[in-house]
C-alpha cells in the first residue's frame, strides 16, 4: 500500500475513533496526519458527519493547503492544522476536538493544572491555554492565526512532551508521532480535564503533585528509562 | 406525497429524536411543523410515550387551534406553539424540551452567555430567558401567555440569529427553517448550557468572548459568506 | 390471575424497572405492594441482586411482617414500607432506592426546594426531608423507626399530593396508588433532584417558582380539571 | 483444577470487570490475588489492553516479585500489591484503580467523610488518604514505598473494617478475602465517592452520620449479628 493509502487509512480511523470516543460531538472536531516526505496532508472534508466518513472522502493538500486530491472542501480548520506541521517537526498526526472538559477549561481561559499522576503519565506540566486573539487576528485569515496563537504559547515548551494545548474561547488541539498517538492524547486530555475539573471544585486550592512524582510517573511511560508497559509495545 | 404527509413524517422524525437524544426524558417535549399555504400544524398529542408513537397518532390543527384531523388531543402547550408561528413568520418547525442543562439555565432565570466558539457558531450572542410570569397570566390562558413571555422577550431581537430562548422556572423553545433544524437546534442549545454551567462553575466571572470572534464564527456557518461544510449542504 | 399473582407480577415488573433505571444500583433499593383485602404485601427478598429476581423470589407476609409465602428472607427495609401502608390508607405500592442526586439531597439533609415546573408536574412544593435519627431510634427496631421519622414528618402533609420523602443520611422512599406509580414517581424525584441540584450550584439563591406557577401544572396533570394527556390515559 | 488455575481465572475475571464497570479507564487498573500457602501472586501484565487479556498473559511471581510464570512483564504497581499483602493478613486481592470521583478525593488530597448509609453498608468511617510522598520516596522504589504510604496511613487501622485507601494525587486502592471482593469494594468505593462529592458540593459543611447510624448500617451486612441478604449468601 503506498504512503498516501496508508495515510488515508489512518485518518478516516482516526476521525472515526474521536466520534465514537463522545471526543468530536456533532461535526466538531477534525484529525489530520502528514506525508512529510511527499509534502502532503490528509485532512477530514468540512463540516461532513462522522458516520457518513469514506476513505475517499478525505482531502488531499499540499503544504500550502491547495487541494490536490479530493471533491470535497477541507475542513475548515485546515490552515491551523498546517501552522502546526510547520512548527513542530516532530509530529506525523493532529487532532482539533471541542470534547466537553477540555473546551470548558478552555472557555475558562485557564491551563489544567497537573494535580495527579494520571496527568503526569502523558503531559509533562500544566496543560497551557493560549492567549485570547485580537480582533484583527480574527477579521483575517483567522484558522492560520489561530495556529500563530499556539505556536507563539509554545515558546519554550517542547511539543513532545506536551502533547496538547487549549484555545481560549475554543476547544484543543492535540498531536503526536502519528494521528494515532493524536487520538490516544485526546482522549487523555478530556480524562484528566475532567478529573482537574472536579479536584478543583473540591479543593479550590487544591496543590499540583511535585514536580519529582511528575518527572517520575512522565519518565515511567516515556523516554529511554521507561519501564511501564512491555519492552517494544506501544 | 401531499406537503400535510410530508409534515406528518417531519414530525413523527422530530419527535422520536427528541428522544432518542434523551432531549425530551418522559414525555417532557413536543415538537410541530406548520404548512403556512394551507394554513395547518402537525403537532404530537399530549402526554403520549415516544415509543409508541405513529404518524397517524400526530394531531393536525388550524392556526387558531381547532382540531382539523386526529383523534387524540394535541400537545397541551400547542398554544405556545401558536403565538411563535405568528409571531416569527420565516420558521417552519417549534421543539420544545426539558433538556437538563438548558432547563438548569431557565429555572436559575439566567441567560447562557456566550463564552466559546461552539456557541457562536450556532447562537449570535446570549441566548435570552423570559420574565417570570405574573399571577394573572398564569390563571388564565397559561400556554398562549408563555408563548407572549418569549416574543415578547425577543422586541429587538432576530429570531433568525437567536433560534432558542428560555422560559424562566420551566424550559427551552428553539425553531427553525423546519422542524428538523429545530431539534437540531436543541441538540446545540444543550451542548451549549452544558459547557456553559461548567466553565461559569470553574471560573464565575468568565468573560464572553469578543463579539469579532462571535460574528466570525456565526458567519463562517450562516449567511452569504459561510464557508463551513460543503457548497450547497446542510 | 388470582390478586396476589398479580401483585407477584408488578412488584416483579417494579424491581426490575427500578434496576433498568439505575434507581437501585448494585441490590440498594426494593419495592413492595400491598393487597389490602387479603392483608397481604408482597416484597424483594433481602440482598438478591436484580438479574437474578424471578416472581417465586419474592416474599409475602402480613401486615405485621410474618412470612406467609417464600423461602427466602423477606428484605430488611420491611418494617419501614409496613409503617407507610399503616399510615397511608390510599397507598398501594412503596419503593425504596438509593438514586444517586435524591441521595444526595437526602445526605445534606435538604429538603428539595421546588424551582421548575418539572417539579410542579409531579410534587405539589418542597419534597421533605426527615429529622435525623437519635441514637434510641436507631438502636432498636431500626427499620420500623425510619418509617416513624417519615409519617411524623408527614403531618399536616397530604401523601396523595407529595408522593416521595427523603430520609435524611440514607435515601428516599416514594409511593402511589400502585407500585408501578411509585416506581415512576422515584424516576421522577431523581430527575428533578438532579435538576434542583445543579440550578442550586449554579444560583445559590434560586428562586423557587410562585405558588400560582405551582397550582396550575399540579393541576395540569392531577384531578378533576386535569387536561395534559389523554381522556381516560394514565 | 489447581489454586494456581483458580486464582489465574478469578484474577481475569476481576481485571475484565474493573474495564466492563469503567473503574479502569484505558489501562489504568489492576488486580491482583495470592496464594499464601503457596507463596504466589498472579497479576495483570504491565499496560496491557483489557480486551486482549487472557489468562495465560497473567504474571505469577513470588512473594519479592520474582517471576515464577509469565512471558510478560507485570504490573508496574506490582510491588506496591506485595507491599499490602505483608501487612494485611487477611486479605487475599487487590485492586488498583483511577475511577473518577475516588481520584478526585486523591487529587483533592481528602479523606471520604462518611455521609450517608451507603457509605457506612461498607465502610467503617472516613475513607482514609496517605500523606504526600517525599521526594526521597519517589526517587528510588517508588512502587513499594507507595505500599508503604498505605500501610503506614493504617496504623490503628482494620483493615477488614476499611478494604479501601486513598493514595493522595494518584488513586486508590481496595482489598478483600478474594480478589472479587475487592472489585466490589472498588465499585463502591466508586458510588460512595461520587455520593460524597456532590454533597459537599451541595452543603460543604455537611454533617456525618452519628456513630450508631454507622455502626448499625455497618453490622447488618458484616460479622455475626448481620441480617441483610440471605443466610449463607454473599
């Protein structure tokens, strides 16, 4: 199978998965995966119900975002996900969700904080929210400057260990080595977005663990020392 | 098939999504259609379970009420009804729920302001609560008066950009081109009450969000500008 | 069909339904009915988990609680449903349950204020919660002393009008003139408890709905003026 | 069939039923069971998806950890298992969880006050949480000196009366005679938990259940004088 059926397949998996996980309610949410070598991105088309997804219905791009296989629209989110291809070269996969706890910590403006190992299992840190766009970020090509708003947040921070972001006012974003990974992060940041979301109301001033007990629960999962899991498993 | 077969089908549709979307748990909702040229509305019949509900058990009625076809009484609140088909004369289609969070909103009497996109998309700004009613407009012509306390909420308001409201201490309208974009309108308003009561719990002064990005969002799904979904979709 | 094999029929049909719902999580909940000629009540055995209930399961005593029919122990909340049908004379069917937001109402010791017509339709006012248990009344004939704690709490209140009571640190019970009603009237009570509980969260100081909004969806649906549903319907 | 095959076929069933109750989400669970007399463990492989788990993929290891049987590694939290085993001698399964609302009191870093009947059918008092561990204890044994968390937290504790622990900012932790019982505990550790959670919410200062309340509730399904369920019944 060539790279690019592989990569269909992928996507429309993908895509599929984040609607039977409640993670893209209705037409809300889109998941993406590069070719970087052919300079080409698979995309869901725009607005199209999940249950109704073919493999061929997905769009085909350059790294630009002209069409170059494909009927139907992109998703209209097509340039943020291309600001992140661009600026983080490590990812092969993104995924944009509105999933119900992360779009709230979201709307809030505020960055999930890491209050227990769950969270330090995927996300190395507080889960950081962007900044609220400018008016004039919005009147024009407002998907790209979207991308701008977390790329700039990302200043410092290293995508692959922090895997996810939220806009303010918006929803999340999320990436990985493949749209696989993407998914799998999307699916742990509405876990631990809910499990912040309800430590917090119990304990407004509940402590985020130390920063020992994050190092040590990341590198469990993570990295050349990890030991959860079986030795070349996933 | 006649526009009045047509409208049956519509709204037997509506009303088994009603449930099937647990907008409508018990027999907490209705749903109509009106065929303006003949001068007719389909309704459910009053306090009649979902699942046992044919076509032919829906109630047809004239625009003052009067039972043209059906043998069953009509929904007890087809006077509500009534005064939003005059009132707002480009809807085709009248849902009403006690969908939780929407509910949750009307019986604080609060507003649900717009604090993300996922709101915008769908509602151009706050999504407005009624009065509380008067003595005197709940004695007598109870149902009608609801229906005054909603347009009368809506003085100054497009009901085409605001296809929802709250009735305060009770629950939600919403409506639409027909009635299958009004059910698809109360899905939205729950999500939307939803996100909404989590995110004012997690940050009670959270702030709306511009109205640059408000009209961005409504525009990209309504109106001569859209760009969302496919040409010529839904 | 004999009377008592027809209550064997509804008090199963009763417990079943109670589980379905998820009123009675894990063996927390039972149902009993009452044939008041015959001094019969039929009841869940103790402890049986619901997948597992037949009609011959089920237990029949007297009106002081003696076995008259069953292998198996009768469940230990007996002596609580006998003082309800001592003190109810229109009563024929009594559930119990531990549905997770009437609990919670019942954990905090609150009585559930009444703050939309949803509440209206089904609990003429404020669902009333009991005074806690004194040591003494615990000690001794526990479970016939939760029953006192209710009908004492049920002074001046009319049964027939506010079906349900929460005891307070435990759970409810709700009743009606079948067992079939008071299973309906727990689905009720734990859709408006939780409905209360979240308007609560959202406006702390929520204002119950007026005493005319009160009467008149009471009314809607219970007595001689009543005209929400069918002629004749449930 | 021998204890080993025994206990292999309890120790997938309890592992299956902590996903099929949701108390494990994605791989975050485990259970475990012992054969005291014949000095062995069998536990869940490390990070192994539940559907694919069969018997056979069980790790069995001595009393230190060492594999006896298995081609797979174990549980990472394996010798946090060993740890309560030592020191509970009377408890013959473990289970680990992140179910919701037990983590949240663990993220919340808060014992479950006991406020209500349903915690005290279970519980004997406040469920506890462990201090937060000390860098020193994160950095080397991490997994046994969370056991040690747990244990130390028990003195002057029994741990028949309380089969359950919360290990602050990550879990928690049941036991029982079999390695069933201790998923039952989990499921109810679950409930309470969730029960608990929304009564302070509702009212934050409120009260526990008397002492009699408790101890009654607790001794009509526990020790000899228990007259809940069915004789010799579970």
């Amino acid at each position: 199978m060539s790279v690019l059926a592989s990569l269909r397949d992928d996507v429309l998996a993908a895509n599929l998965e984040l609607a039977r996980r409640g993670l893209a309610p209705e037409t809300f949410g889109n998941a993406s995966a590069i070719a970087r070598e052919e300079g080409l991105v698979v995309i869901k088309p725009s607005g199209m119900p999940y249950d109704a997804l073919r493999a061929e219905d997905l769009v085909v791009t350059d790294l630009v975002g002209r069409v170059v296989d494909g009927t139907l629209r992109p998703s209209s989110d097509l340039a943020t996900h291309l600001v992140l291809y661009h600026a983080f070269a490590g990812i092969g996969g993104v995924v944009h969700t509105h999933s119900h706890y992360a779009t709230v910590w979201a709307q809030a403006g505020r960055a999930i904080p890491c209050l227990g190992t769950t969270h330090a299992d995927y996300f190395r840190g507080d889960i950081p929210v962007t900044e609220v766009m400018e008016p004039s970020e919005i009147s024009s090509r407002y998907e790209e400057n979207t991308g701008h708003m977390m790329t700039r947040r990302f200043e410092g921070l290293d995508p692959a260990a922090m895997p996810a972001v939220l806009v303010a006012g918006h929803g999340s974003f999320c990436w990985g080595i493949g749209v696989a990974d993407a998914v799998h992060t999307a699916t742990m940041l509405e876990m631990v977005a809910r499990l912040a979301f309800d430590t917090v109301t119990l304990a407004p001033i509940a402590t985020p663990i130390s920063g020992a007990l994050l190092d040590t629960h990341f590198r469990r999962k993570h990295g050349p020392a990890a030991y959860y899991g079986q030795p070349g498993g996933a």
